[in-house]
C-alpha cells in the first residue's frame, strides 16, 4: 500500500509541477513555446497511449515486476531531466517519463487489488489511493513555484528520493500472480497507434487548431486503428482486453464516468490558470495556490468516499459526486466576469469535491467486479479513458477560448460543456445495479 502511495503521488506530482517552472526552464535552455509545450504534452502523449498496454502487461508479468519497472523507468528518467544539457534531451527523457508513469498507475491499484481480497478494506485502500493522487494534484504547482526559486531541475530531483523509497517498500512485498498468455501484438500495435495518435491530434489541435492537415492525420489515424484493434480483440486467441470487459456495463460506465471526471477536472484547471493569470493579473504562483483549497478539499473526500459506500452502497457516492461536480462547473459557468476571485475560487471547491467522492468509488466498483487477474487490464482502461478525456478538454476548451470573441465567453461554453458531460455519466451510473460491500466480519451484505 505504501509503495503504491508513493508512486501515484510521484506520477501525479510530476504531471503538474513543470508547468509553472516552464519559464525558467525556457531561460535556461533558451527553448521556443512549441518546445516548452512539449515539455508538458511529451509526458502526456506517451502516459495515455500506453497506459491500455500497461494494463495488459501488468497482468501478464505481475503488479510487483511491472510497479518496479515503470517506476525505475520513471525515476532513471526524472534523473536524466534533471541534467538535460539541452531541450531536445529533456523532452526524450519526459517522453520515456510517461512511459514509466503509463505503466505505475494501472500497477499502482493491481497491488492494492492484491492486498486486500477484502472488499470493504480494499475500497477503504482505493480511496487512500485517490487521496494521495489529489494530495500530488494539490503539491504540483506550489512545490513547482518554489522549487523552481532554487533551480528548474530541482523539481525532477525530487522524484528521485520518493522513487527510491517506493522501490524499497516494493521489494518487502509478496511476489504478485501472473496470468500466463502469449503477447496480442496486434491488440498492442493498434491500441498504441489509436491512443497515441488521438493524444498527438488532441495535443495539437490545442496548440495549432482542428483543421491543420497533421491534427486531421493524427485524428484519421486513430479512426483507423480503432476497429483494428477491436477485430483484433474479437478474433483474437489471447486478446490484451478480452470483448467480454469491454462489453460490460459496469467497464463501460466507469469508463465514462472517468472520461467526464477528468473533461471536468483537468480542463477548469487548465482554463482557469490561463485566465486568472491573463484576466486577474495573478502571477503564476499565486494562480497555484488558487487551486489548494479545491485540490486539498478534494484530498479530504477521498477517504470519506469509502465511508459513505459502505453505509449507502457504492452507487451512491457516485451519483451524488458526479451531481456535485456538474453543479460546480454550472454555477462557475454562470459567474460574471466581475466576480472576485476568492469567489471563483470557491465555486471551484465543488468540483474537485464531487470528483473526488465519485471516483474511488467507480474504481472499487470496477475492481470488485473483475477477476483478480485481470485488474490491471481494467484499471488500465479506466485511466485510459481518463487520460484522454483530460487531452481532448484541453484541446477543445482551448480552441474555445481563442475562436471566441471574449475570453469569458469560451470560459462559460467550455464549463458548460463539461457541466453536460458530468450530466450524462450521472445518468450513466444510474444504469448500475446497486452494490453493497460485504461485511468482512459477518460475511453478510448490509
């Protein structure tokens, strides 16, 4: 539990402790903007397209050797951006980060699976989990502001000594199951392709816009290699995902719930940073500090989220969350451009809260009802959904705020879009049979 603590921590921390550290690393690399974003979207693109590999490798080799591969990877890698002599080494080295990330983070909940056969106690570990992701959510743009009054590369430094103690704690652990299966290079080849490729078109279409000839690639490219993979994982002998989990209900529900969570999340963050620092004048510390008090709240719920499953069932701390969260982003769109920050701030509070009491519970659910096998499989889709869910709010939030007349203006249609996506997932989890935890020391269902 511990190990896995550390390693989402590190991995969440690292996704968000760069950006505001991008200008120093910009003076001292003398990198342009499209390289600086890259320093961002590198670790991004690699982290979404492999994480449906991930989940399958993990299960085949083991939580245990997978958790401590992608984490040495990640933390060799941390190493080497630290001492980048250049900008060109630095975005390999972030790049061959998020590889590393891809596969901790389905790892990461295949070792808790492992843990706790218990479910009561394996929801109540999910929801520490969730809380030491929103904890690293929470320290990113603060450790990155004040790291970075030192020096840039002391916030890849930092990975290391956390990285370290993950692997020490990894290496006290019982060796993890195996599921014994030959390799689906197709499935792999053709999830890779279609992640990778819808990640580079969403990153881009953020930057350049939908309608250059390479974003309209990339997307096509995608469309493509989607039913390849599908063909591949109906037909296929030994599929990395078999047809029956991406036929269920509950697979399907928590994918989507995910991909809401994170259109939700990680797009009013991306477009409240950028407005708070153009349209406040805040300075990009202070822009960080706005998030804590939603990230922290966030980090708070998380435990609780186990708390109210056991006592109502684990549907309704998904459907509450995912009404919460919509309401937020409603509420925000709502604001007049003369509201005061402290109060955007605020209204920011209930969607990280609802998010946070959702999602625990959606990923309980999803590993309660999956083989134990097969859990890093499952996790590995549910992330993947996540993570792309966050790329395309980037690219399409972003494409709003510029084609707009006012900046205000796509701010409001951005959340309300959101807002209408949370909306849908809500009724999606509405299709959920009701699930209780079993009591662990009756054995009785509550």
């Amino acid at each position: 539990m511990a190990a896995a603590l550390l390693g989402t921590f590190v991995m969440t921390l690292d996704a968000l402790i760069v950006n505001v550290a991008l200008p120093g690393i910009g003076r001292g690399l003398s990198g342009g903007m499209t390289g600086l974003q890259w320093v961002v979207d590198g670790y991004t693109l690699m982290f979404a397209a492999l994480l449906l590999s991930a989940g399958s490798v993990t299960d085949t080799v083991g939580a245990r050797r997978a958790f401590g591969a992608g984490l040495g990877v990640f933390v060799a890698a941390s190493a080497i951006c630290g001492l980048a002599p250049n900008l060109q080494v630095l975005i390999a080295a972030r790049l061959i980060q998020g590889a590393g990330a891809a596969v901790i983070m389905p790892a990461s909940l295949a070792l808790i699976r492992q843990a706790y056969p218990d479910s009561v106690r394996r929801a109540r570990a999910i929801s520490i989990w969730a809380m030491s992701a929103s904890v690293g959510a929470s320290a990113g743009p603060v450790a990155g502001g004040l790291l970075s009054q030192v020096s840039w590369r002391m916030i890849f430094f930092v990975n290391l000594p956390v990285g370290l103690a993950a692997l020490l704690l990894l290496a006290r652990t019982a060796r993890s199951p195996r599921r014994s299966a030959p390799f689906d290079w197709i499935g792999q080849i053709a999830a890779v392709v279609a992640m990778g490729a819808l990640t580079y078109g969403a990153i881009e279409a953020g930057a350049s816009g939908f309608g250059e000839p390479h974003v309209v690639a990339a997307f096509g490219l995608a469309v493509l290699a989607v039913p390849v993979f599908l063909a591949a994982q109906a037909r296929g002998a030994h599929p990395m995902v078999p047809p029956a989990l991406l036929r269920s209900r509950t697979m399907g529900v928590a994918a989507a719930a995910g991909f809401a969570i994170n259109v939700g999340f990680y797009g009013m963050i991306f477009l409240f940073s950028l407005y708070l620092q153009q349209s406040r004048g805040l300075s990009a510390l202070t822009t960080g500090l706005s998030f804590v008090p939603m990230t922290t709240t966030a980090a708070f719920i998380s435990p609780v989220s186990a708390k109210f499953a056991e006592k109502y069932g684990r549907r309704v701390p998904v459907v509450t969350g995912l009404l919460v969260m919509a309401s937020g982003l409603g509420i925000l769109s709502l604001s007049p451009a003369s509201a005061p920050t402290w109060t955007l701030i605020v209204l920011m509070i209930p969607v990280g809260g609802g998010g946070s009491l959702a999602l625990p519970s959606v990923t309980a659910m999803l590993l309660d009802r999956v083989p134990a096998e097969r859990a890093g499989t499952a996790s590995g889709v549910l992330n993947a959904s996540r993570q792309l869910g966050g790329a395309l709010a980037i690219a399409v939030f972003g494409a709003l705020v510029t084609d707009t007349e006012g900046f205000h203006d796509g701010l409001r249609h951005s959340l309300l879009i959101a807002a209408l996506l949370v909306l849908l997932a809500t009724a999606a989890s509405l299709l959920l049979r009701p699930q209780h935890n079993v009591d662990a020391a009756s054995g009785r269902t509550p």
